[in-house]
C-alpha cells in the first residue's frame, strides 16, 4: 500500500510539474497565430508582398519599342518627363524625323506651350515607310505639313484605358480612333502603338508605327 500512495504522489507531482510548461507551449503557439495577421499587414506596409489586384506595370510605358529609349539622360524616360514634349521629343533618337518635320512647319513653341496634350508621335520608320518623295513633297509644304501633324496630338491627356474604345477630335480638327487593350492598341485601325504612356512635362505621348493620314 505504501508503494502504492508513494508511486501516485510522484505521478501527481510530475504532473503539476509539467502543467505549467504545456500551458506556456499553448500561450506561445496563441501568440504566434495572432501574430501571423499583423506580421502580414506590416509586410504589406513595407512592400513585402503584393496586394491582390496591383498591376506590376502600373503607369510606366509600354511597348516593344520602349527597350529602344535610352536608359539614362534626356532621352530616358525620366528625362523626357521634365521637358514639354517637343523638346523631349528632341532627345529620343527614334523621332529624329518627327522633330524635323515639327521645326519645318513652326510647331516647336505650339507643342511646348499647349497644356494637357497627347501627342501620337511616328517613328523614323513610320516615315519611312512613305516614299522618299512623296516625303519630301509633304516637308516642302508646309500647309500640308501643319494639317499632318496636327492630326497627331489631342487635346487632352489620354490615359491608356481611354485607348481601349476611343474617338478624340484633334488639333488639326479631325477624328482619331483608338482601339485596343493591355500593351496593344491601334490608331485608326492601322498603326500600331510601340511605346505606349510615355510622360512629358505636358503631354502623354504614345509613340507609333504608322504617320497617321487626316480624311
């Protein structure tokens, strides 16, 4: 008997002993669950992960043309967004002929000064797609010229959801029509934009394949 009352005074000790440790484990594995929540919700504040439904693109350009615009300088993309458009443009090597054709017509001071604008701007080859003579006709002609390149810019800043579905009267007071989603959009049905939602200091510019042609 005595064995006995010894043998469950030592069972009951241990237990007591080890209460405390096993209420300790459940507090701490408590804490850990309720942390969880608010280690995620600091995570989310510092950038550690990625809220459900952000775009990884967000408002930057787009396009495969875009790998062609310099990475730094006055040129980048940074840069062109401090200067108004015209001058930008000036930087970017790709629009050489464009900017050509705007000091040509006198539309340097126009396109830098106007507020809020969307420029359509062709690429060197989008020009060169026409024929060298039927260019050189065009840049001689100065009335033909404005009239063109005025077909390209609206005005209004035009974001690209508004691309998706659109008709926007121009400066030159023609219809452009837009179509399109994600990274691929068309003007007028026939030109494509290679780099889209590029920021100027006045202007949002998409840079096309095509010179777009007024009816």
């Amino acid at each position: 008997m005595n064995s006995l009352k010894i043998r469950r005074t030592a069972i009951a000790v241990a237990a007591a002993a080890l209460l405390p440790f096993s209420l300790a484990a459940c507090s701490d594995s408590g804490d850990t669950e309720a942390a969880s929540p608010a280690a995620a919700g600091e995570a989310a504040k510092t950038g550690g992960g990625t809220p459900a439904g952000d775009s990884m693109t967000g408002d930057q350009p787009f396009g495969p043309a875009c790998a062609g615009v310099p990475k730094e300088g006055a040129g980048s993309f940074a840069g062109m967004a401090k200067d108004p458009v015209a001058t930008a443009a000036s930087n970017n090597p790709a629009l050489s002929t464009l900017v050509a054709a705007v000091k040509q017509a006198g539309l340097v001071d126009t396109l830098n000064n106007a507020k809020d604008i969307t420029v359509f701007a062709p690429t060197n080859d989008a020009f060169a797609k026409i024929p060298k003579a039927d260019l050189d006709k065009v840049l001689a002609d100065k009335a033909t010229l404005t009239k063109i390149l005025t077909y390209h810019v609206v005005g209004q800043k035009l974001t690209p959801a508004q691309l998706e579905n659109g008709s926007f009267e121009t400066l030159q007071k023609g219809t452009v029509t837009t179509k399109g989603s994600g990274e691929a959009y068309k003007v007028n049905g026939t030109s494509n934009v290679v780099c889209g939602d590029v920021k100027t200091a006045n202007a949002n510019v998409y840079i096309v394949d095509t010179v777009l042609m007024p009816k």
